[in-house]
C-alpha cells in the first residue's frame, strides 16, 4: 500500500542535521524524520486540554499575572535535597 507523501520545510540546518542523522544511521531522512515523532510521543504523552493548561499558565507568567520565583532562590533551595536542611519549598499566598 502506497502511503502520501507531503513536503515539510526545514531550515537548512535542520535539514543538514536530519541528512547527517540518515547518513549515520543509513536510513533515509524521512524514517529518521518518523523515529522522531514516535520518540517525542514516547517521550511526551500529554492531553490536548493538559497542552492549553500548560499555554495558559505560560501566558500568565509572562504577561506578569503569574508570579515566578527568582533562579537563585530556586538553586540555593535545589541545593538541600537530600540533606537534613531540605524543607518544602515556600510558596507565597
């Protein structure tokens, strides 16, 4: 059974990394190409409505109406997993 084929556009550094990937593997770029997605499926097995959640608190944060918390506080709080320091992380409000 023949299957469709359809023309994706890629830039060209993309294309030159899917060609390597082929040349490596000796398959051809659209089997590399489909490894790819079955992987990221594999990988990443999330609901549409779990998706828009996630766009949602995105789009919270960056028009400020979520509020973040700074890297460093988040590092030195990183840093007491697994030592007798560590404490639940300390949210506000």
């Amino acid at each position: 059974m023949a299957s469709n084929r359809h023309l994706i556009e890629v830039d060209e550094t993309t294309a030159t990394r899917l060609r390597e990937r082929a040349d490596a593997q000796g398959v051809s770029v659209a089997e590399v190409v489909a490894s790819l997605t079955t992987l990221a499926d594999t990988l990443v097995d999330i609901s549409p409505e779990e998706l828009a959640a996630l766009d949602r608190q995105v789009a919270a944060i960056k028009s400020g109406e979520e509020a973040t918390y700074p890297q460093d506080e988040v590092e030195r709080w990183l840093a007491t997993w697994g030592t007798p320091d560590y404490k639940p992380f300390p949210r506000n409000g």
